[in-house]
C-alpha cells in the first residue's frame, strides 16, 4: 500500500537533515513514512554519492578561524568542495563553523581526532561531513586542521579571516590583554597577505634552506662566477630569502620603514610573536 507523504513530514525532514525537498520526500517514501529511517536513507545516499566523488577536486570551501573567549587558545579547519558557488553559501559556512567549534571545544592532537569526535548526539563529524555530501551534491571533506595553544598568562591567539573564507590565520603573542590585540590582528593580516614560510631564520626547515643555497649557488655558476666563491654569493642571497620568507624579518606592508620585529616593538620592548598558522583554500 501506497504511503502518503505529508508536506509537513517533508518539511520537517528538509529541516533536520538540509536536504533538497525532492530529496526528502524520496527518502521518506523510501522509509514508508518513518522520519528515523528517512534520516538513515539520506546519510546512505550522501556516503554513496562520498564514494563516487572520492576523486574530484575539492579546492573551494571556506576557512574558519576561531579563539576560545579568554584567547588562550584558537583553531583553523578548512572544510573543502568542489565549487565556490557551494563554497560560499550561508549553509557551508555555517557548517565548517560548527565543526570549528567543535574543535575549540576539544582542541584535539590531529585531523583524523577531529573526524572521530563527537558533532552531536546521533554522529561524528566525519559522519556528518559525509551526510552533507548528499545535501551539497558535492564532494565534501575537512582538509585541514591546524591549532594553537597557549598557557593562562602566557600569552594570547588572534585570529584573522581574510577574503571571504579563502584563507584564516592564528597569531599568538607573548604578551596577554586587551592593549596587543590590534597589533597581534595586524601580524595575522600580514601573514595573509606575505605568507612567510616560517617565524624566523631558525625555525626554517633546513631542508628549505639548502634547497635555496643550491638554486643560489647554480646560479652563480651559470654567470661564470669562480667555484670558490659560489657559497659566499649564495650565502649573501639567503639573506634576502629570509627577509621575504620570515614574518619577523618581514618589511611590515602597513609601514615599509618597519619589519614586523620592529612594528611588535614600537608597542612594547618585549612583545613578539611566539607562533602562527596559515590556512588557505587551493
């Protein structure tokens, strides 16, 4: 026998689960008209459709940036799709800032704890990120992670989203209160636009930094220089990679008289930056 699906059922449906009308309305009569069930045919369908975009891209998405109240803490999750027409909408910015809090919430050591963490009483989030394909009709998935941590009295995270969602940074001061928060939104923009590769010379990989010595000294050799000068002249050039490539040593892009060591300073003798991360769409 035939069941008849009620557009309040439909509607009710639409609304715990996000999914189009037709959608909804084909799952409940699937499921006979249980809700419960419905619920269950829309996740199948959204792990299906997970499978079946397993290869696309997933380059467009939105970014989110967000500190605990007493800003001794801040996360970074970057939720990814295909386009930036779903990238954009209210609804997927609402869900990667959800999966945000969670991660605040619980600060947890990778990615995959994320994933495996509680989004609400009935799923995870990696369930839930695989529900939304079915909603979206997209490829979905949570492709970075990144937080920040700092002791009580020890310093303080700001964050910055930049562009609409397409990249967030976390900056972490040294210095706690209200007087450096300016100045920590500040580096945070900068790290958005100059994207250094690192906090200073030591912290570089070294694996970077002999890379640049060889591109370097090759390049000396190619303009006839003497072989017993090529590490000089390549080491006179690594100084310039460290001024373009580290955010302390960085010219700050609000004043080009001041790096970002120097514009940190001119607020107060010790304050500095202790830590950042950059996450961006692409």
């Amino acid at each position: 026998m035939d069941v008849k699906i009620s557009a309040k059922d439909v509607k009710e449906l639409r609304d715990i689960s996000g999914a189009g009308m037709m959608d909804c309305k084909k799952a409940l009569t699937e499921a006979g008209g249980n809700i419960e069930e419905a619920i269950a045919i829309l996740r199948k369908k959204g792990q299906k459709l997970s499978a079946k975009r397993a290869d696309r891209d997933a380059k467009e998405g939105a970014v989110i940036a967000l500190t605990s109240a007493n800003r001794n803490n801040g996360i970074i999750v970057r939720l990814s799709c295909e386009t930036d027409f779903v990238g954009k909408g209210e609804a997927f910015i609402a869900l990667a800032t959800s999966i945000g809090e969670v991660a605040l919430k619980n600060l947890p050591e990778s990615l995959e704890a994320l994933l495996a963490l509680p989004y609400d009483a009935e799923m995870n989030v990696g369930d839930k990120v695989t529900e939304q394909v079915g909603v979206f009709g997209e490829k979905v998935e949570v492709k970075a992670y990144e937080k920040v941590i700092t002791a009580a009295g020890e310093g303080q995270v700001l964050p910055y989203i930049h562009m609409g969602n397409r990249a967030a940074v976390l900056v972490a001061l040294n210095l706690e209160g209200p007087d450096y928060v300016e100045a920590g939104k500040n580096v945070a923009m900068q790290v958005a636009a100059m994207k250094p590769l690192a906090l200073n010379k030591d912290s570089i990989d070294p694996t970077v930094i002999e890379k640049e010595m060889e591109i370097n000294m090759d390049q000396a050799r190619q303009l006839g220089k003497p072989e017993a000068m090529l590490e000089r002249i390549a080491s006179g050039k690594m100084n310039k990679f460290f001024k373009e490539n580290t955010l302390m040593a960085q010219v700050y892009v609000k004043d080009g008289s001041m790096t970002i060591e120097s514009y940190l300073q001119s607020g107060h003798k010790d304050l500095t930056v202790t830590e950042f991360k950059h996450v961006a769409l692409g």
